[in-house]
C-alpha cells in the first residue's frame, strides 16, 4: 500500500480505469535524514539475532554526552510491500527461472509480505518508529546493543506455471538498496523455492477474460446461443465461477471453471444489469491452464427472461423516470481538521494508536492494536486483525445453482477485487485514502487509488443522565474513527470495516450489497428455493459467511503468552431458599483449557460471549484485565452434514474457534481452497492437536453470516445489510474510557503495566 494521501474526488464523477498497470516501477523518495538512536544495552538477548551483520554497531557522538545510532530503516516491517518491491520480487523470481520456457510461463497469482517475527516488531515499535516504546521488550540485566537495522524484508510470491500447470510459494529477500537505488529492477535474493503439489491457485481476472473469450468463440455455444435468440456475443456476459470440488473429476490435476452465463439487452447501455436475464440450460467446463472448451452440453433450452423495465440500477432519468429530489444536502465538515493522526502507516486517534496493512488475499489489515491509558502508558490489546475467508453457499439444489458456494478471499482474493472509493459517495467527512499495490497475472505491477479510507464519524449519544432532582443533564457525543475497504466479487459488493470507540470498543463490520445472482424459470414455474422477483426470474436463498482472524494479546507485550479464554453464560437459579421469588439468574464462567473444548456456537438464550484475560495483570477490583468478544446476528450453515462444500468448509459448522498462535495457520481451509480435495484442511485439521489455551497467545477465529432470502425490494439492487461483532473491554479499564478522571492511587503506583515512551529532545531518543 502506497503512502498516505487526502484526496477530493467528486462524488460518482466519471473516472479512468480505477487499476492502472505501471510500466516502470516508481522512483522510491530520497530517504529521511539520519535519525540517530540511544545505545541500549538491557535488552532482552534475542534481538541480537535480528542483525545479520556481526560488525559492531557504528556510534555517533551528540550534545549532551547521548549515545545514539544511525536509523536505517525506512519502511516499518508491517508495512505493505511498495510498487518497487514488487517489482523486484517478480523480478526475482522471474530470472531464477531454470529455462527461459519456465520464465515465460509463470503467472503471479499473489505477491505479499512475509510478516516478521513478533519480536522483530517489538524492536522496531521500541526504538526505529513509532510509538517508540521500550517497554515494548522484555527487561533483562546485560544484553547486546540494540542493532543498527533490522532485518531485511521479504516478498511471498505465489506462482502459477501455466505451461506445467504447477503451483509454487517464492520466499524472496528485499533491501532498501535494491528498490531505491535501482528503481525496484535489481534483483533481490531467493531465500526458497517450493513446488506444492496438488493444489490450484486463485483464478485472476486475466484468466476470467480470457475464459470468457475462449467460449464465446466456441461453434456450439454460439449455435446454443442462436436457438435463445441471441446474435450479438457482445450482449453476452461469462461469469468463470471455480469448480469447487464436488467430485473427482474437480482434481486439482486441472485448472477447471464451470461458467455462468447472462445477457443483456441493449449494447448501448454500460450500466445495464445484465444479471437479470440468466441464460440456463447450458453446462460448459473449461480447462483454464489451455483455454479451452472440454465439456458442453445444451441441456435444457430454457426461455430467456423478458426484459424487465425495473431491471437496472441507473439513474431515474435513465429509465424515464426521475430521481429523489426532496432531500436537502447534508454537509459533513471539519475546519479545523481531523482529529486522528498519520505517520505513514501508523495511526493515532483518541488514545488508540495502530497500523494499517492490506493483502491481495484479505484486503485491510489491522497491527499492533493499543490504548494509551494514562500512568498504565499503552497497553496492546491484539496483534493482528483481519477477515481471512468468506464463504457463499446457495440453497437450490437445481444446476447450476448447487455449485454456487464461492470462497471469495481465498478463490478470488478481497484485496485484489478491491476498487478506489470516492468522496462524498462511499465515504464521507475529512478523509486520508491510501494506495493499494499488487502484482497482476504477467507480473506487472497495478495500484488502485484511494482503496482504504480513514475517516471519523459522528456515532450519535455516547452517555447521558438526567438527574430529575436538579433538573440538570450530562450528555456527551460519540465519535468514532473508521477504517475501510469494498471489493466487488461478481454480482456482489461487500464493504469491510473496522470501527474504533471513545469508550474502548472495536466494532467489525461487513455490510452487504450490489445485485443477487438470479435464476430463470419457465413459463408458469416457481421454485421453493427462492423467491419469484419478476416474470421468468427468482432469486435462491443463500447465505453469505465471513470469518474473522483476531490475534489477540490483552495486555501482553509482543511475543508474550499470558492470555486464556473464559465462556459466559447466563444461568437461570432453579428455585429454592436461594431463588425464592423465581426472578434469579448469574452469569457463569466456564476456562476454555484446550482448542477441542473451544470450538462453541452462538446462544443468544443464555447471552454468551466470550472474554480474553490476561492471567497477570489485574485491575483495581483483582479481577483479570479482559476483552469481550459479543456476538451480533448469527448463523450456521443450512446444510446437511454430508454437504460437499463443507469438505472445504469444515471451519463453517462453528461460529468460535481458538488457537494458540502458530506463524502458519493463516487460512481457516487452507491456503489454497480451489478445486480442493482434502477433507477438513486447515482450521478444522489444527484444532485436533488440542494444545492447551489455559495461558497462550490466543488467537480467535470468529464465524458469522447471514442467511438471505430475497425480498421483492431487493429488485434490482439489494439496500445494504449489516453484519458484524464487537469486540468490548471487560475490566480492562478502572472506569469508563469515556469519561475523563482523575488517576486512582493503584493506577499512580502501577508500575508493571505500562511505561511512558522515551522522551524526543531535538529529534533524538533520550537515554532513559
């Protein structure tokens, strides 16, 4: 993701193609003055293997008699990769090719940052950027001096060999030397190179217009296509949905796509909803490693849809009509600016303060997540935070309609199917809007503008109290800073929000839009599985699921285990001497002490939530500091136990996993779901280690959708739906973060939890 950036783009203005390919890679900027650092010498052993260079670290005298040291690095190692990085990582790669027949037939399906070692980042939010915490490493006697870089940063690159049809995963090193001298041409160094057999890799939008091409121009569609009344191929629309794997004729030994097919009605209508009219009836599989057609079948000649005049989502005048004009403008401003703060990646807001990173696989990625809580300093409340998979599974067991179960991170990537936003219409306010970097299938390198925006909010009344004694009122507003992304996956949009609180809440937030994927019934037919929405055209019920990642470390310092997870449920006292008036009910506790006794549902009855607690640190009650996890809407999936996309979806039939913190388990059905025949891969294989959580580094994995059955008033744009959690602190604070007050004498005299940050004298470190 490129540098942070306020733009003012008019609100639904026509513009360019939001992806422009570079053919250069950009010029990096000059680097920063030397910013010189303190000599450490108490810290903690280990970070003495994150210099590779056994030199001493060179030294600079300054005023004062202050040791300090020369800062190497520009980039932060959470930092999304720049252009130029990617530039040298496919650059890398490529020439590492055995033949030049191997160098011409790979395909980059995903370059992203291979993210360090906790401690590594630890090291360089102490002493290279901010919020330049020390206290952020452990506190030992003796220890080697701090280094003077840290280590080199690395590119994971997925690639696809067209021409053998295998998937490998590049391990590529970078230096700063490489991107800003060169101008990201150099080479880098290959760390690894490993061939994963048996898998396929996300299809690429390459892939998708090519498929479409390819049948297009195959004889018997167009002749299939002539007995449904349509001439013009340009009418046509070639949707390339994944196989999925039902059977074993979806191994992953092809590259396979089974399309679906819609047509509009007017060529002259760029805006037209060409979902509307479905073309059934049709079975094409396509061998997407070669391009070509090898199945088709004209099943059943199904009549197309009539032309319905509500079937687009233009503009009233468009349509003859006229667009709402009884609704005044509404002005949201800010003269005096925002009141959130930017430091290349780093954000500061109302005593929360993390970082922002984006991958071609999740999109928007939250860092090192914190709250600066007065004496207690800053105190992290996750490490990681993201949503890793989502999973769209269809109700009708009619074809083509059964194989409608899309993985949509892990088949397309959200990242990648991210588009630039526009002020005024997906974001409103005082907004900063950063640039998003990806490799395209042939290795170029595309950026999409404004992809993430950062923006506060007014979130209506924060608290309020009226004391009918006095007559007098407290009542304060609630704001709220919001960072965002939406990506556009076919038919559907889905928008990705993570929204930050006043009072020490974080909200996730998924809404939902765009326009349903339809069928066509004929004449006088309906179907149970859906709702008839205009003549010949119903929409199936389906569902939409999205799992959050959320790598928790309630105050702990990177690296530091100390966390478990506690059930709460609501229990009802049975009656007797201690219910005697049948009103009672407690909350009950139950450990959840290893990952098999984690795996939990939803039970909105007994309002169970759950809570990570740090098992050393306490609040001023002696109860464990903790955050909640408080489900909102939920499901699970409407499916028979024997369903053939749970093979892949294993993770689906529980909407809370917990793992210890493993480097590798990143994908909840595995790294590479396409066409994926194993049974239970990833979340569902790792759990049945059943390592123990009593005092981990926990990670949660949050399970929650949404079952859709479609409403006329979806027709022929679905209004937005909102699903999400909220992630809540439960004896974190003494009191209300809302509300401003004096320091107890236990937060004055807290001295474990928390340390101040190192005072800036003239732009140096002060020695502590």
């Amino acid at each position: 993701m490129a540098r942070v950036q306020e733009k003012a783009t008019p609100c639904c203005a026509a513009e360019s193609n939001n992806r422009t390919t570079s053919s250069a890679a950009p010029q990096q900027p000059p680097p920063p003055p030397q910013q010189q650092q303190p000599q450490r010498p108490s810290v903690a052993t280990f970070i003495s293997a994150v210099d590779s260079h056994p030199d001493p670290p060179p030294k600079t005298a300054s005023a004062k008699g202050i040791t300090v040291m020369v800062r190497a690095q520009t980039c932060h190692p959470l930092d999304p990769l720049s252009a130029a990085e990617i530039s040298v990582a496919v650059g890398t790669v490529r020439a590492a090719g055995a033949t030049p027949e191997v160098r011409d037939s790979m395909r980059f399906i995903e370059v992203d940052l291979v993210e360090p070692e906790k401690h590594v980042v630890a090291l360089a939010d102490a002493y290279f950027f901010p919020p330049f915490q020390p206290s952020l490493l452990p506190r030992t006697k003796g220890g080697p001096v701090i280094p003077t870089k840290l280590p080199p940063r690395k590119a994971r690159l997925v690639v696809y060999n067209k021409r053998s049809n295998e998937t490998s995963i590049w391990i590529v090193e970078l230096t700063e030397v490489h991107a800003a001298t060169r101008g990201g041409h150099h080479r880098g160094r290959v760390i690894s190179s490993t061939v994963v057999p048996d898998v396929q890799p996300p299809m690429d939008a390459v892939e998708y217009a090519e498929c479409e091409a390819v049948v297009k121009d195959f004889p018997p569609f167009r002749e299939a296509m002539k007995k449904r009344g349509i001439e013009d191929m340009d009418l046509l629309m070639v949707d390339p949905w994944c196989a999925g794997y039902h059977s074993e004729a979806d191994a992953p030994s092809r590259r396979l796509a089974k399309p679906l097919f819609f047509c509009r009605t007017e060529s002259d209508c760029p805006m037209e909803n060409g979902y509307a009219r479905p073309v059934e009836g049709i079975h094409v599989l396509v061998d997407m490693q070669n391009m070509v057609v090898l199945e088709f079948e004209d099943r059943k000649l199904i009549p197309l849809p009539p032309a319905d005049p509500l079937r687009n989502y233009t503009s009233g005048e468009t349509r003859g009509g006229v667009d709402r004009s009884d609704v005044k403008p509404l002005q949201i401003i800010q003269p005096e600016g925002p009141s959130f703060r930017v430091n290349g990646h780093f954000i500061e807001w109302q005593k929360w303060n993390f970082r922002i990173g984006f991958t071609p696989r999740e999109g928007l990625v939250i860092y090192s997540v914190a709250y600066i809580d007065g004496s207690r300093g800053r105190r992290p409340v996750a490490h990681r935070l993201s949503f890793v998979e989502m999973v769209v599974p269809y109700g009708d067991p009619n074809d083509p309609h059964y194989r409608k179960n899309a993985f949509d991170a892990g088949e397309d990537g959200l990242g990648k199917n991210a588009h630039s936003l526009k002020k005024g219409c997906d974001c409103l306010g005082y907004i900063k809007y950063f640039d998003a970097h990806f490799t395209n299938f042939y290795g170029g390198v595309e950026t999409i503008e404004n992809c993430v925006c950062l923006h506060e909010e007014d979130h209506g009344i924060l608290w309020k109290h009226h004391d009918w004694r006095t007559g007098l009122a407290e009542v304060r507003r609630s704001r709220r800073l919001s960072v965002s992304f939406i990506c556009t996956v076919a038919n559907y949009e889905y928008a990705f929000f993570w929204h930050f609180y006043q009072d020490g809440k974080i909200e996730a937030e998924v809404k939902l839009t765009g326009i349903l994927s339809l069928g066509a019934l004929q004449p006088g037919e309906t179907r149970k599985y859906g709702t008839t929405i205009a003549p010949g055209l119903y929409a199936p019920v389906h569902q939409h699921f999205f799992v959050a990642r959320l790598d928790m470390a309630v105050d702990c310092k990177p690296g530091e285990a100390f966390n478990q997870v506690v059930e709460m449920n609501v229990k009802v006292e049975e009656p007797g001497k201690n219910n005697v008036h049948n009103n009672a009910f407690y909350a009950e506790e139950n450990l959840l002490k290893s990952e098999m006794e984690a795996i939990r549902d939803c039970d909105p009855l007994s309002a169970r939530h759950w809570i990570v607690r740090n098992t050393r640190t306490v609040n001023r009650t002696g109860h464990l500091t903790g955050y909640k996890l408080v489900p909102g809407s939920n499901c699970l999936p409407l499916a028979g136990s024997e369903a053939k996309f749970l093979r892949r979806a294993a993770f689906l039939k529980h909407n809370l996993w917990v793992t210890p913190y493993a480097r590798d388990e990143l994908h909840p059905g595995g790294e590479f779901p396409n066409q994926n025949p194993r049974v239970g891969e990833g979340l569902a294989t790792w759990v049945k280690q059943n390592r123990p959580l009593e005092e981990a580094d926990i990670v949660l994995w949050y399970v929650f959708g949404v079952t859709h059955i479609p409403r006329l008033e979806d027709w022929p744009v679905m209004p937005v739906e909102r699903i999400g959690f909220m992630l809540m602190p439960h004896g974190f604070f003494n009191c209300s973060p809302a509300v401003d007050v004096p320091p107890s004498p236990s937060d004055l005299d807290d001295k474990e939890n928390g340390m101040p940050a190192k005072p800036i004298v003239n732009g140096l470190i002060a020695k502590l």
